[in-house]
C-alpha cells in the first residue's frame, strides 16, 4: 500500500471517528475512554508482527512487554468497559440477582 | 475468480483488517445510548479478536522456534495482569485505571518504534527510510511522552504523588528544550546521521523526561483534561505506527481513540473555560500564588454549620432536591448512600435531581459512572445547562465534595483564578447545605465564596457518613 493510500485512510478515520464519538453523550464518557483504551490495544498487532524479526535478548524482551501492554489494553479495557456499561443498562429485576457481587467490589 | 483472489492470503489478511476496523466503527457507534452500549463494546471486542487473529496468520509472523512461545508468553502476561485488574478496580478508582491503561498503551508503541528503528536501521533497507521513518519517529515521541506522563498522572491520583502541582524554576523553558531536543534528533535522524542507535535512545529519553515535566505541574482539578490529552497522544501514535507498519487496522483504531481523546479534551477545556495550551503550561500553579485582591477567608465571615437532624428537616419539606456531586463524593465512596438518600427523600414525596458538572470528578463522566454503579436512574441525572435554569425553583441544594465546580467567584470574581469558568449555579437555590471533609480549599487551592453566603449551611464530617446520618433521620421523621 502506498503512503499517500495510508494517509487518505488515516484522515477519513479521523472524520469518521469525529463523527461518531461526537454523537456520545457526556454520561457514557467514561466507559467511552475505557473503551477507546482498549481499542488502542491495536498496538498490540505491531508487537506481533515485529517478534521474528527481532534479534537477540533485548529486542525479545522488549517485543514481549509490548504485547503484554498491549494486551493489558485490550483484555482490561473491553472488560472494565463491560462491566461499567452493564450498571447503566436499565435494571429491571432479572440482573439485580448479578449485582450484589459487584456492588461488594465496588462500593466498600 | 474474485474468490480465488479474495482468499489469497495477503488479500484475505487485509480483508480481514477491514472487517476489523469496520466493527471497532460499528462497536464504537453502539456507544451513543446506555441501551446499545454494551453490545457495542462487544462488537469492538469481536474486531479486535479478528484482528489479532489475523495478524497471526500472515505468513512469517510465526515463524522461529521461540517466536510462537514468546507471543504467547505476552498474551498470557498481558491477560494475566489486566483481566484482575479490570475485574476488581473499584469505579471510584476509574481515572487512575484509564491513565495507567494509556500508559501501558504508550509504553507498547514507543517500544514497537524502538525496535522497528533498531531493526530496519541494521538491516538499511532504504525504501525504508522515505517510508516509515516519520511516522516511526513521531510515535516513538509521543508514545514516550504519553507512556511517561500517563504514569505520573496515575501517581498522582492514587496519590503516591502529591496532586498539587510541582513545579520546578524555568519549567516552561526547561520544557521548550526538551521538545526542541526531541524534534531536533528526529529531523537529525531523518536527515540520516549515522550513530543512529544512540539517538533514538536519547529521543525516546528526552520525551520520557518531557512527558514527566508536562504532567507534574498540573494539578488534580486539570485531570479530565490531562487524561483526555493523554489518550488523544497514544492513539494518535498508534496511528503513526500502523502507517510505519503499513497496517489499515492500526491506522483506523488509533485514529478513532486519537479522535474521541481530542473530542474529549476540547470538551473538558470548555468545561473549564482554559486553553488546552495553558493547562499544559502549567495548572493552577502560578494564580494560587498570588491570591492578591481576593478577599482572604477572614474577611468573608463565618460560616454556618449545621446538623443531619436540621439538614435532613429541611430536604424532607423541600419539594424540589438537587444534589450536586463532586470528587468528594468518589473519595468517600459515598454513591450507594447518596442512592439510599434519594430513595427516602422521594419516598416522601420530594423531587430528586443530579446536577452532573462535566468535570466533576477526576475524568470525562465521573459522576455518571458512580451514581449508576449506585443504581441511581439515569433519568435523574441533568447536565449542567439543563439544571442551571432550575436552581431558582430548588428549595435546596445539597453539594456533596463538589468545590470548584459550585464556586460563585467563577461568575462574580474577575481577579479569581477560575474566573470564567460555567459552574453549577447553586448560589440561586433556596438554600445549599454544603457537604465538607474540613474548611480545606479545593484541590484548585481557591477559596469559595460559596461557603460564606448566608444562606449556605456546612455540614462537616466524611460525605458517606454524613449522607447515611442524613438518610436515617429523614427515615425518622
């Protein structure tokens, strides 16, 4: 692929990302950042793709703490983000039986 | 004939890539409504399992006989570290959670930059160099500044670090060197000097002290917008490494965090009515210094405290309620009792609202995450220019740890350092029962009129115990 083709990609991305994250509302802004934490996991993709390439102790090492972070990212943001919008979904009666466990985590 | 082509691998890999991103769009709108938001977050979810799986196939990417054990040995780590972390945060802990998150994030492509730069340099591949160094060398900056500044900023609400702004002599300029090194060795390197293994260390370096100097002096009232800068900076590099590493995925995920951190910064400045620009230069730091002009505490008159019998007396025959939250209310983690409280004021007929200032609290949204962990109907909940026109009909209202977002010296003090800034109009209700640790400032440091108006009552002591003994004498009257 071409540079300019990336670039092209890259400023549609971000007109599209404006587009949509501008139609969030200010209540979901923090599950948003936690959910937008994970997407920048993606990172964890480079990380993937450099690993047989590296040489020696150092990039091995490195290359390994950047997959962990990035999967750090991705596990903890999705599921963090999971757990917060679940407690903004209108509860009727059936999830209250879920809640006490996370109410314990959460409100101590 | 197309599906010949489609399922050559490169060709599929992309595609999947496509897909990929398509859902992190898709996920990403599912967002806009509480009712969609958890499918939303799923679907994203899906994308990202896509991708990875994807990358996992392109051929090479496996191969070595160690490559496979270490990739696993990251994925294991990484789950092993964020799944705990993220199953047991309490969502009073939430902004450090999301800061340490960016951290790691800036930290994991500073890193791929690092390598990527050692590694092509080594093999000097030329098509390289027009290609990929750019976007290599600005993500190495910026995920190094983010990375470093991140982790300060979580130190700092977790308060191992203290939240007020520490500031060093010459910060500013000190800061302006460090950027000029950081650019400088990239254009250097760009330009292609050879001792370039030493220089990527000193760029990576040189933004790491960068990343430090810009967080420390910002104080903990600037944190939404710190933090919201800072996820702005890591997906805007992982951006920059998707173009390094010519993949569309990385290009769009990291764009579209790049784009909601730099929705959210704006929108938190304007809450604050601050340029993005002065906050970096330096929080509150320099107009706590000089409180010239401003009436000192003394000259103000007492203030009136009062008791959860007499507090609670006068929300039951109120017949309008607004409770205004703040990082008080977190700290106490006093949002279960606010709910109890709610309960019993409507049990005895009396309205309830939220009056929910855009940067109360430490992050985008604070508040609206605490009080539905709370269980508190998010119908409730009214932003601040919705429930400003609706003081006046309040009888009173209650500020539980909120400071700066309810301080009338924002409308009527022009020499205040928050001069400007839209808050939450209590001053223009009935009457405010203000819910207070100690007579401490703010985490600002600035005094609030607020406290001394006649018609404001304090209420002293932790806010949940407080909200509880509130809650049980208006259960007995």
């Amino acid at each position: 692929m071409t540079t300019i083709t990336e670039i092209a990609i890259l400023v549609l991305a971000a007109f599209v990302g404006f587009e949509v994250i501008s139609k969030v509302p200010n209540t979901l802004h923090t599950p948003l950042m936690s959910g937008t934490n994970a997407i920048h996991g993606i990172v964890v993709l480079g990380g993937l793709l450099l690993m047989h390439e590296a040489h020696g102790v150092l990039e091995h090492a490195l290359l390994v703490i950047a997959i962990a972070f990035g999967t750090i990212n991705i596990v903890g943001g999705f599921v963090v983000t999971d757990r917060m919008l679940a407690m903004f979904k209108r509860k009727p009666d059936l999830p209250e039986a879920a809640a006490p466990e996370e109410l314990e985590g959460g409100g101590k | 004939m197309i599906a010949t082509i489609f399922l050559q691998q490169a060709n599929f890999i992309d595609a999947c890539y496509i897909v990929a991103f398509s859902l992190f769009i898709y996920g990403m709108s599912g967002l806009t409504g509480p009712r969609t938001a958890v499918r939303g977050n799923m679907i994203a979810a899906v994308g990202m399992l896509i991708a990875i799986i994807a990358t996992l196939l392109t051929p090479h990417v496996l191969s070595g006989s160690s490559t496979p054990w270490l990739i696993a040995l990251g994925l294991v780590i990484g789950t092993a570290i964020g799944l705990p972390a993220a199953r047991n945060v309490k969502m009073t802990a939430m902004p450090q959670m999301v800061a340490l998150f960016n951290g790691v994030g800036g930290g994991a492509v500073a890193i791929i930059a690092w390598i990527e730069y050692r590694h092509h340099f080594q093999s000097g591949l030329s098509f390289w160099v027009e290609k990929s160094q750019i976007p290599t060398l600005f993500a190495a900056i910026v995920g190094s500044i983010s990375f470093w500044g991140s982790n300060i900023a979580f130190g700092k609400l977790q308060e191992i670090l203290p939240g007020r702004p520490i500031k060093l002599p010459g910060q500013s300029a000190i800061n302006g060197v460090l950027f000029v090194i950081c650019v400088g060795s990239a254009i250097v390197l760009a330009a292609g000097v050879h001792s370039q293994a030493l220089f990527i260390i000193g760029i990576l370096f040189a933004a790491a002290l960068l990343g430090n100097m810009v967080v420390l002096p910002i104080g903990g009232a600037d944190m939404p917008v710190v933090i919201s800068l800072l996820n702005a900076a890591t997906g805007l590099s992982a951006a920059a490494t998707g173009i390094a590493l010519n993949n569309t995925a990385m290009i769009v995920g990291g764009m579209i965090v790049g784009a909601s951190g730099s929705i959210l910064t704006n929108l938190m400045a304007k809450a604050m009515n601050r340029s993005v620009p002065a906050i970096v230069a330096g929080g509150f730091g320099g107009a706590i210094a000089a409180p010239a002009g401003a009436p000192g505490a003394e000259d103000r008159g007492p203030v009136r405290s009062t008791s959860a019998q007499d507090v609670a007396i006068q929300l039951s025959y109120a017949r309008q309620v607004v409770i205004a939250p703040g990082y008080g209310m977190a700290v106490a983690q006093a949002q279960h009792a606010v709910r109890e409280l709610e309960r019993a004021l409507e049990a005895k007929g009396v309205e309830v609202k939220f009056a929910i200032h855009p940067v109360a609290g430490r992050m985008p949204g604070h508040m609206n995450v605490l009080l539905a962990e709370a269980d508190v109907p998010y119908d409730l909940l009214r932003e601040m220019d919705e429930i400003n026109p609706e003081f006046p009909r309040t009888d009173v209202t209650l500020v539980i740890g909120a400071n700066d977002v309810t301080n009338p010296a924002a409308k009527n003090e022009p020499g205040s350092p928050i001069y400007g800034m839209p808050i939450l109009e209590v001053d223009r209700s009935g009457a405010v029962i203000v819910l207070k640790r100690s007579m401490a400032s703010g985490f600002a440091g600035i005094d609030n009129p607020l406290f001394y108006d006649p018609k404001t009552a304090l209420l002293f002591g932790d806010a949940k115990q407080s909200v509880s003994d509130i809650t049980s004498e208006v259960h007995a009257l």
